[in-house]
C-alpha cells in the first residue's frame, strides 16, 4: 500500500466524521522556527511554592490537606459553575446560547512533586484510576451532569500551570463537541452494523499489528490509523465496556499498568519530560444506557521530531484540516523500538 507510505493522501477518521492529511514525503523540511524549552530534570520531591503539594496554600486562601496518596479538590477558578436556572436565547436564528452549569475539580496524583505516570510505581497510579472512577461515578450521578471530562495537560508545551503531576476533570450539563461526535459516530456504526465501531476497528489493529504500540490483558495502546498529532496514541479497553464505572479490580490495575508502560515509551522516545494533553472518552451520564460507546483514552503530544520541536496546528489545519508528516506506521514503529524501562532510571555508564 505504498499510497499509505509515499503519496499525499487523506485518512478518514470514523469516529468523529473526519479528514486528516497526511504527507509522508515532508518530514525532511527545515526548521528554523520555535524550540521548546527542556525540562529541569531536578525537580525537587517538595515545592513550598507549589499551590498542589500537600500542606501548602492554594490561590483562594485554603490549606492542602497533608495528603499521602491522591487528592482531589473543587478547583478554585472553576469554568464551570452550578447554577440554580436553565436560560437560553435564539435571536434570528443565528445568536443561539444557552446556561451551562457543572462542575470542575482537579486531581493530584501523587504528593510528590517531582513525579510523572512515566516515574509513579504501578501501585501508586491504581489508586489515580480508582479516582478517576470513583470522581466520574460522583459527578455522573448528578442531575445536572450529562458528561464527565478526565483530562491532564502535561508540561509547559501543552499550557499545564504547574509541573505537580496533576489532572483536570470537568463535568458538565452538556455533552461536549468531541464526545457528541463519537457518540454519533457510534452509534450510527452500531445501528448500521449490529457491532461495536472501536470492539471493530481493535480487531482489525491487532490482526495487522503495524500501529499497535504496546499490550496487556485487559488494554491496548496503539497509533490510530487517522491519529492527527505525530506521536498520538489511543488506549482502548479490549472488553466492550462504557466508562470507568465498568472496569473490575483486574481492569482498574491493567489500565494502571499500561499507562505507565505508555509514558515512559513516551518519556523514552526523546530522553525528555514528553508533553502531552491526555483525556478519557466515556459514555454520556444523563440515564441512557448508550451501549454504542466504547471506553477509550486519547494522547495527543505536541512533539515532532525531537525534545525541542513541534508540532503546530496552524494554517492549512485551521482552515482547511489536520495535516501530518510522519506516518502513523512509522511513529508506531519509533514508539515500539523504545524501552519500558525509563532513561533515567538506567544505571549510568
Ligand atoms: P492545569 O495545570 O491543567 O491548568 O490545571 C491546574 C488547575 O488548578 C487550573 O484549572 C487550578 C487552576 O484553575 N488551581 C486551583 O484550583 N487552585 C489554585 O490555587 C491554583 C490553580
Ligand atoms: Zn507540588
């Protein structure tokens, strides 16, 4: 299929409708634009000026608990409010809003500062998966919340306010764009082909194998064939299960365990703290049983071709569509060549 490795094309990406270009003959270009900074590999394990390590203050006057594992809080400068009233308005058609109330809380994963998924034991992430389920449990038993966003933007490059290994989770009355479009697309597959678009497009991936990353019993971490970020990656459930509320205890430890794996390949591939923003798609929580919707996560890390230079969406991807460079055949394989042991754990010569 030398289409796929030699000729411009288009790749269509069943589950939100959509294009991306790609151009495997460019990865050769120039680059004399922006370079990332690398990051300070010394990061202390305590930060007294830190507003997520445990004991300090945060930016509206409260005190962290002296926490010891995960600890999660209503963030202090919520997008999201609850509100008491539902309003909209619709003028001519064309000026349409509507009141958006719910919730926005952040997760520590860890008191230590110093650490990333890619550097925190299997046993120490278990317990950021258990609340990862036990916060979109919580919040999805609302009344108001219809959807439940797990995300982590990590490092400077992806706009994260402060290197403590932390996440976001925002929960919302609406379902958000990039959910509503899976969900659509999902369902749409479902309806057309009695089976599961992603239970689908897993076993065509691991019957060809090129663009899975790496495996366990329970997850597979694999570069979509329509990934759009060079390095993108997409962790799915091998069971056909909806969201976190499905995972058993064995789910729950294997998800743990496949994350670090993933992140530290990460970490591995450019020897540097590998930025990313990271987030889970999970069914809708307003009642209905969506049985269309497959549990996911998605990586999108910004970075090209080295720890300094990356990847921008701009352009042609903003007014036309995605375009990448590298194929996702090849960034798999770069993916697959790396070690599970993390470069700064290895005993130096
Ligand atoms: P990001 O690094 O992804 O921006 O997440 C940090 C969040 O922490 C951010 O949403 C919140 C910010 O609003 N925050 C607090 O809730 N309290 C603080 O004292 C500072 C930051
Ligand atoms: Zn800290």
């Amino acid at each position: 299929m030398s289409l796929l490795s030699n000729a411009s094309h288009r790749r269509f990406n069943p589950l939100t409708g959509e294009w991306v270009l790609v151009s495997p003959h460019r990865t050769s270009r120039p680059w004399q634009g922006q370079v990332e900074k690398t990051h300070d590999p010394d990061r202390p394990r305590y930060d007294p000026t830190c507003y997520l390590c445990p004991g300090n203050e945060r930016a509206n006057g409260e005190r962290n608990p002296a926490y010891k594992g995960v600890f999660a809080f209503g963030n202090d400068f919520a997008a999201l409010t609850p509100q008491a009233s539902a309003e909209e308005i619709v003028q001519d058609g064309l000026l349409v809003a509507q009141s958006e109330p719910g919730r926005c809380r952040v997760l520590c994963f860890s008191p230590r500062h110093d650490l990333t998924l890619s550097r925190m034991t299997v046993p120490e992430i278990v317990p950021v998966v258990e609340a990862w389920r036990d916060e979109s449990l919580r919040l999805g038993a609302l009344d108001m919340i219809n959807y439940v966003q797990i995300f982590e933007n990590r490092g400077a490059a992806m706009g994260a306010s402060n290197p403590h290994p932390h996440c976001q989770i925002w929960a919302t009355h609406s379902i958000p764009n990039e959910a509503a479009k899976e969900s659509e697309r999902q369902g749409a597959y479902l309806a057309q082909n009695g089976s599961c678009l992603l239970c689908d497009y897993l076993a065509l991936e691991q019957s060809l194998g090129e663009r899975i990353v790496c495996r366990n019993d329970h997850f597979v971490a694999l570069i979509p064939f329509w990934a759009i970020w060079p390095f993108e990656t997409m962790v799915l459930a091998t069971r056909h299960i909806g969201s976190f509320d499905d995972l058993t205890a064995d789910e729950v430890g294997a998800l743990a365990e496949i994350l670090q794996r993933l992140t530290i390949r990460y970490d591995n591939l450019f020897e540097t703290d590998f930025p990313y923003s990271m987030g889970f798609h999970q069914r809708p929580t307003d009642g209905a049983p969506h049985a269309n919707w497959h549990f996911h996560a998605h990586f999108y890390p910004p970075l090209l071709r080295s720890a300094t230079v990356r990847k921008f969406m701009v352009g042609f991807e903003m007014l036309g569509e995605p375009q990448r460079d590298i194929t996702p055949e090849t960034a798999a394989a770069r993916l697959r060549d790396v070690s599970e042991t993390h470069y700064l754990d290895k005993p130096t010569p």
